[in-house]
C-alpha cells in the first residue's frame, strides 16, 4: 500500500466542519496514515488565526489580561462539542497553563490542541512533533536526529496525527518553525519515511497563474516543478512555505496541493520530473526603485550585495526592500514568457526595468501601476500558451 503524508492547513481546520471534511478525506485513501496539523486559521477575512490569538494571550498574560485566550478557549470548545472529542477540557487546561509559558511554547499549543482533537476525532495515534523535530540548542534543526525520531515512530505506529509548526530542543524547550511552518513539519516526515506523496490540503485548487484576487481568468496548473516552486518563492508567490520543498525534493518525494474544500480536483503536482516553466505573474510590493547613478561608488558596492533587482541594461536602477522617501516599487516577474514576446511585455507595461533570467522576465514596475501590469502580462503569458483563461 502506498504511503502518503497529509498536512490539513489552518483553514482546512477551522471549524468542526473542517474536522469533518479532513477526516472524510482520509477516509477515501487507505494510504493517508500519517497526519500533520496546523491550528486553527480563519474562518473569515474578519477572524483571526489561533497562532495570533496565542501570542497575543501570551503577551496579555503577563498583565493579567485574558481575552484573547477566551477568544482561544471558545473555538476549540465549540470544535470540541460539535464532534464530541472527550478530553478538550483537559486540555484546554493545559493549553491556558502553557500559554502564560515562554512565547514559542504559547505559540505553539494552537498545533498541538488541533492535533490532540483530530486524532481523536479520526481514531489515530497522537505523536508530539517534541519527540519527532529536533533542535539544537541554537535553533538549527537535527536533520538526521529528525529522520531517525521520525522513522522510529512510524516503526511502531500504523498511523498518527502530528502538529505541525514546532518540535523540542536539546535544551529542553520548545521551538517553532517561522510562521506558515506546519508546511516543513509535513515535509520531513514525507521525506523521512520515502512517501509516495505529500499532500497539502490548502483553500485554493492548487498553484494558479496569478492571484485571483488580482487577475482576472487565473488558471490552476496541473503540475509544476519544484525548481520553478523555489523560484517562485524568491519571486514573491506564497503557496508552500520555502523551506519545506528541500527536503520533499531531495528525497523525491512530490508534493501535491490540493483544496480541501474541493477533493474532487486534482491540484498540482510539484516534482523534478515536470519540465519546462508554468505560465505564472507574481508579485512582490515592498520595494522602492533607486537610481543607481545618483549613489555613491560605496553605495553602489552595497547595493550590488542586497539589491533585489538589478535591471540587466546596465543596471540603471536597483529595488530596494521599501525605504521612506524612495520612490514605492513592484516587482512583476512572468515565469514562461517566451523571449520573442518581451519586447511586447514591455511596451504592454512600460517599466522602470526588466530582467531577464532563465525563463523569467522581471519588471520593475512603480507600485500604483502594479495591478495593471500583472493584468496584462498574465493575459499575454496565457495567451502564448494556448490557454483560455478561466470564468
Ligand atoms: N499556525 C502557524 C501559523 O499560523 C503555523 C502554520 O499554520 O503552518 O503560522
């Protein structure tokens, strides 16, 4: 039977209706035996993720405050009640005690509450990440103490459910990845244990073509590679958190996002064995343009070293992370745009700079005129690619 690695993400376990879905998912594949949850997310644009209200409880406990830590207590209690997980008290108990504790620890009981409910709502095994993802005492993760932990475990289980987000380290503590990490915690057991596959379960279908929520007739493509993932990630996308395509592509484990809110589709497909480039516009909005000319020969040094962006005509200009008094700048990068096509791109976009690399055109765009350029350049990127756009 083939092994496969499931990671639910916050909005996939928002609700008792997520615990539904997510174990109704699991229920559909005999090989989906290893779990990795993240807390809580949001329910709605208004809502707040439960890692939030933890660190926010956190910082509240030190002044004896405590509604944020109410806010906590009343969405896993109404989780609780609606599906009938015994227990949620006790550990509810747990968690108030913990939150008044060190901030990673705090932050870290949204993952672990989530995963003592899920596994007992789906009948599998409780695995603390503590005992599984190692940190030295400097915060670096123990990469083979990891996969021996991990691969011990899934010796003596046929299946369990793990927080995501954080593990233990060798002084004792508890330690968290960076936000959005949950997505390296299914990663390293994925690779650990040679899965056929790591499913991430997100809300959207997959990797699109553009944010939808800034272009207009954005596709989801079928497969991708994990290079064009990495690159993507640099560029600004945030699909999958960076650091957890490593080790699923170094151990040949693709990964494969999918909507947990519509099982039906098949997401994308992300491995090395995918050529070419995806037709994809991202963005990245915290930049400012600096004339290159106008710094001193010092600075310019410098610059060379951090720019994010440096136009390939000769480097005229540089992006910046933003500055006050800097002229605001986005950085629209078109994976796939076939060469022929940039002299178009440009006169489409009319930027204040282009790169080019390896199959990705970049264009440093003032940020008013961000929206209108991606818009475009999406549009042009499908239509070389002989794809319609979606309704
Ligand atoms: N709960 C953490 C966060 O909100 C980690 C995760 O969801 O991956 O960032």
């Amino acid at each position: 039977m083939e092994l496969i690695v499931c990671k639910f993400g916050g909005s996939s376990l928002a609700d008792a209706a997520g615990f539904l879905r997510a174990r109704r998912i699991l229920e559909r594949s005999r090989g989906r035996k290893y779990v990795v949850v993240s807390a809580p997310g949001k329910r709605s644009d208004s809502d707040e993720k439960i890692t939030d209200l933890l660190a926010r409880a956190n910082i509240q406990s030190a002044h004896g405050g405590s509604e944020a830590l109410a806010q906590i207590c009343a969405r896993y209690r109404a989780i609780g009640q609606a599906l009938g997980i015994d227990g949620t008290e006790a550990w509810l108990t747990a968690l108030c005690r913990d939150v008044r504790r060190a901030p990673m620890l705090a932050a870290s009981r949204g993952e672990w509450l989530c995963a003592k409910m899920f596994a007992a709502f789906a009948g599998l095994p409780f695995v603390d990440a503590e005992a599984l993802i190692r940190f030295d005492a400097g915060g670096g993760l123990l990469q083979g103490e990891t996969r021996r932990r991990i691969r011990a475990m899934a010796a003596r289980t046929a299946g369990a459910v793990v927080p995501g987000f954080y593990g233990g380290s060798a002084d004792g503590a508890i330690r968290t990845f960076p936000r959005g990490g949950s997505d390296i915690s299914g990663a390293l057991i994925a690779a650990a244990l040679g899965a056929k596959r790591y499913e991430n379960w997100t809300d959207v279908d997959g990797l699109m073509s553009a944010d939808p929520r800034l272009c207009a007739g954005a596709v989801c493509h079928n497969a991708v590679s994990y290079r064009q993932m990495r690159r993507l990630a640099r560029a600004g996308a945030r699909v999958l958190h960076p650091d957890c395509l490593s080790p699923a592509a170094d151990a040949g484990v693709p990964t494969v996002l999918r909507n947990t809110f519509a099982p039906e589709r098949g997401g994308t497909y992300i491995s090395d064995c995918v050529r070419g480039e995806a037709p994809c516009v991202c963005t990245r909005e915290d930049l400012c343009a600096v004339p290159i000319e106008a710094l001193s020969a010092d600075a310019r040094g410098l610059i060379a070293g951090r720019a994010d962006f440096i136009a390939s005509d000769g480097g005229k200009l540089a992006a910046m992370p933003r500055m006050k008094n800097r002229r605001a700048a986005a950085l629209v990068s078109a994976f796939g745009l076939p060469r022929a096509q940039l002299a178009a791109a440009c006169v489409d976009v009319q930027p204040l700079g282009v790169r080019t690399d390896d199959g990705c055109a970049q264009f440093l765009i003032p940020a008013e005129r961000m929206s209108g350029a991606a818009n475009a350049l999406h549009a042009r990127l499908l239509r070389c690619a002989g794809i319609a756009a979606q309704d």
